[in-house]
C-alpha cells in the first residue's frame, strides 16, 4: 500500500492493481515487465531464436531439433569450452576446434541483458577471436539465472567472479539476423543467426 493512501485512506473501493489499465493516465509510467520478460521480447526483436527448457533432457531434445532443422547432422560445431563439449556429449554433437571445420558454434554466454536483448560474451567463451571470424551460426546455452538489467551489472559480475585472472575479449552479441537495410547503429556488427537454450535454473 502507498504512503499516501496509508495516510489520507483511499476514496475508491477498487484496489489499485484492479484498476484497469486504460483508466491510467496518459502521463502514467508504464507498468515495468518483469526482466526475464523484458530480455525475451528484446531478443527476439533483435531476430534471435528463443527455446525455453525447463530440464537438461529438453535442452538436449531442442539441440537435436536445431541440427535436424539446419541439416547439421553432418556439420561440425566449433566447441571451445571442454565442460560444454562433455556436457552435451550425449547428443550426436560432431565437434571441432579449428574454426574453418565449423558450420556453427556451441558456446555459452556471461550474461543475457534484457535492457538491449544482447548476450554479454567475453574469452570465456570466444577465446581471442573477433565476432567476424566465428561461424555465421550460433547455438548458445545459457540459465534464467544469468539474466541481468545492463551491461555495466555484466561487468560488475565478470569482475567479481574472475578476481585472479579477468577475461578479456568482451563484447556483445546483438545483431542475431542479416538485414538489407541495415541502420547506422548495426554498421560494422557481425550479425549471427543465433539460437539460446534457455533453461530454467531459478
């Protein structure tokens, strides 16, 4: 309850999160979503593919239903990350190291940004190579947990959790389709076609 309503009492019977949403003035803010909503709505905005799974085995059933759809059967995906490789060593996951092998990349990401809809990447996952070198598509695999507000709480936390040695190499993946027309604001990005495995950890 507000601190005025605490003090001058309410006129009206209809609590305020009954009120309809067309009785709120135009000079009302909007109603905030929440963050994994945000992240999601922007992501795909930005041409991304969002697959949520609840446990490990629809993350595995979805990994087979992106290499059916692609025809990557045969394809090799560049896995930098060893835990991610064994991780997904269940699948039919044909892997390699050398990026000129690869038809995609398996990685995961530091965090996914729901201001912008961006996934916050950094050596951890990319080693020293430039967006532009990697393969045109991208399978990342990543938690509700690693959904944050901004980038600058990104770098908070790849700071905080890397105090010994802090990666380097950071950057953002935003530009997930190949546009015509592309605006001053993607000029010089490396678009991907990108699908998240989301799974929910929360």
């Amino acid at each position: 309850m507000s601190l005025f309503r605490k003090i001058f009492g309410s006129k009206s019977k209809t609590p305020e999160e009954e009120l309809p949403s067309d009785n709120r003035g135009k000079y009302m803010p909007e109603i905030k979503l929440p963050i994994d909503e945000r992240f999601t709505i922007n992501f795909k905005t930005n041409g991304g593919k969002f697959l949520y799974c609840e446990n490990l085995n629809e993350v595995f059933d979805c990994m087979q239903q992106i290499i059916n759809e692609n025809n990557w059967q045969e394809a090799n995906a560049l896995v930098i990350d060893e835990n991610l490789k064994e991780k997904f060593s269940e699948t039919n996951l044909k892997s390699t190291k050398i990026v000129s092998q690869a038809e995609y990349m398996l990685t995961t990401c530091e965090n996914l940004i729901a201001i912008d809809g961006s996934l916050l990447i950094s050596s951890n996952q990319i080693a020293e190579k430039k967006l532009s070198e990697l393969p045109d598509n991208f399978v990342v695999f990543s938690t509700t947990s690693q959904i944050i507000e901004t980038i600058g709480e990104g770098l908070k936390g790849i700071k905080a959790k890397n105090k010994q040695k802090i990666p380097t190499n950071i950057t953002t993946i935003k530009h997930f389709k190949s546009c015509d027309e592309k605006d001053f604001l993607s000029y010089g990005s490396s678009s991907k076609n990108l699908y998240l495995l989301l799974l929910e950890d929360l």
